[in-house]
C-alpha cells in the first residue's frame, strides 16, 4: 500500500510522462499532415494543377497557367489580344492532362461580336506547329471542332440563365471544363446606366458567385475577358490598392466586380515590332495585376498565325 505522498509523486511522475506524450504525439500528427499535403497533391488538384496557356513562356509566367477554381479576368483595350487568349484557351483545355490540359471541352459565351470561327479553324490547323511539345498522333487523335460549344447572351437575363441552366448541364455531361465569357462588360454596360449602379453591383456579386460556385463544385476554370475604361471615370479609393494607381486605363465594371475575381491580368498592344527571331508581330504586355499565388509582374507577347507566344528574354518583374 502507497502512503499519500508516494501516491502523490507518483502522480506528477504520471501526469508529466502524458504531457511528454501528447506533445510527441501532436508533433508526430503535424508531420504526418505535412506529408500527406506534400506527398499527396492529386488529392488537392485545385490547389496544384493549372491549366497551360499552351506557350512555356507564358505557363512559367502564370506559374503553371489558369487557376481550376476561381475566376480569372483578362482585360485590356481592343486589339490587345483577349480574344485571341480566349481562342487558344479553347485549345488548350482538350488537351490531356500530362500535356496542360483537362482533356474535356469548352463553352464560348459571346455578348457582343459574332464568334471568330475562321480565326479558329486557323488556330486548329497551326497546333502542331504551336504545340511541338506535343506528339503528332496526339493531337491528329484531338477533334478539336467538336468540343467547343458557343452560346450567344443579347442580356444579363439571357446570360444568368446561360450560366444557371445550359452550362451546368454540359459540366454534368463531362462534355466542357472551361467557361469563356466574352465579354463581361458589354451586356452591363448597355443595360445599366450611373444611376443605377447599386443595382449593377447587386447583379454582378450575383453572378460572381453563380461562377464561383460553378467553378468550385466542378474544378473548371472560369475565364472572363473584360473591357477598360478611362481611369478618370472609374478610379477610387478602393482601386488604389489594386495596383492600378499608374494605369490610363482600369477594367470595367469597378470594385463590386474586383471583389468577385482570383486574379486580374492585364493586356495591352504597344507601338513596337518584336524582333525578328520571334516572327516579328506587334509587342504586346500582359501584366498580372493581382493574384494569390503571383506577385505583380509582366511580361511580353506577341499574337501569329500560329496563336499566342510569350517572349521569354523580355520577361521583367
């Protein structure tokens, strides 16, 4: 039998050793975790995969491409290159996965202008020039044609119900994992005037979050191609933190529609030719305004025959 005192010893002895335990064991739990994440990362693919622009040099830019969850924004002026971005996109979803791509389809939503179908027959038929990287058998076995549904939204009714019924349906079907919407301003801008823009912005947090949703519930990448307008008109306080305080020109749509993007990438054409050994083409810029995985950073680009290339020994950060 154990006097009071050694029973008491006994059990600092004992209540000590548990702590050691626990605190080893909660050590050993973190590691553990630490390695599932890393050793397991085809269990968070929105996390880890991207989906390839199709050009090295822009992939290394974008760390790997278009985010799986999330809405991406492309805007710019015209001539700048955003549909042409779009198109290439179209491309590069039907692609296996080892190759960038998530072997699945697209839907191209027009607001404004007719879907460039020559453009893209044009862009079809130079993949095997554009995509080296990939084998000939891989991408003669790729109809390309077929995948790429095209809707067409006159309203911001028209493409609520879009994004609300026909997409999910192709999403259900496996038959698309890319969402194009082209572009996002025009329906808002023509339906909306200033005075309504508690309205606008009660809309557009609305459809940002049917995309996110979608975007969330399927792994597909939403990409929504924006216009600009003069920074004079648009510009606030809110912008200011955005990295646009330098700009001319700011996306559309102003900070209610900001809120609702992963990440914003800015385009623009220049006044120069690039060299000679990059086919030569008007220089352009693309610039990631913010993003949660890149910091601010831009790069040079030019738009051939052949679709869209990055130029890697203009990169700048």
């Amino acid at each position: 039998i154990l006097c009071n005192e050694s029973a008491e010893r006994n059990g600092v002895l004992l209540a000590a050793f548990l702590e050691v335990q626990i605190i080893s064991a909660n050590r050993l739990w973190w590691l553990w975790a630490a390695l599932q994440i890393y050793s397991e990362k085809a269990k968070f693919p929105a996390q880890h995969q991207k989906l390839s622009l199709g050009c090295k040099v822009l992939d290394n830019f974008l760390r790997g491409g278009i985010p799986l969850v999330g809405i991406t924004e492309i805007a710019g002026e015209s001539s700048a290159g955003k549909t042409q971005i779009g198109l290439q996109l179209c491309l590069c979803v039907q692609y296996p996965v080892e190759y960038g791509g998530l072997a699945s389809g697209a839907v191209y939503i027009c607001t404004e202008d007719a879907f460039p179908s020559k453009r893209l027959q044009q862009l079809i038929k130079s993949q095997h020039k554009l995509r080296s990287d990939v084998p000939t058998e891989v991408i003669k076995n790729i109809r390309f044609g077929d995948s790429i549904f095209v809707e067409h939204t006159a309203d911001v009714d028209t493409l609520t119900e879009c994004i609300t019924k026909k997409v999910p349906v192709l999403l259900l079907r496996g038959s698309i994992r890319l969402v194009i919407i082209d572009s996002i301003a025009a329906l808002f801008r023509c339906e909306f005037a200033a005075k309504d823009a508690a309205i606008k912005a009660k809309h557009l947090q609305t459809l940002g979050a049917k995309l996110h949703s979608m975007s969330s519930r399927f792994l597909t990448p939403v990409l929504c191609i924006n216009q600009v307008t003069d920074r004079v008109r648009e510009m606030n306080s809110e912008q200011i933190d955005l990295g646009l305080q330098d700009k001319k020109v700011v996306p559309a749509l102003g900070i209610s529609w900001s809120n609702q993007l992963l990440m914003r990438v800015m385009v623009a054409r220049t006044q120069h030719i690039a060299p000679a050994e990059h086919a030569g083409g008007i220089l352009r810029t693309m610039e990631v305004v913010f993003a949660p995985h890149i910091p601010q950073s831009s790069c040079y680009y030019t738009v051939d025959l052949e679709g869209v290339k990055g130029l890697d020994d203009y990169t700048q950060s």
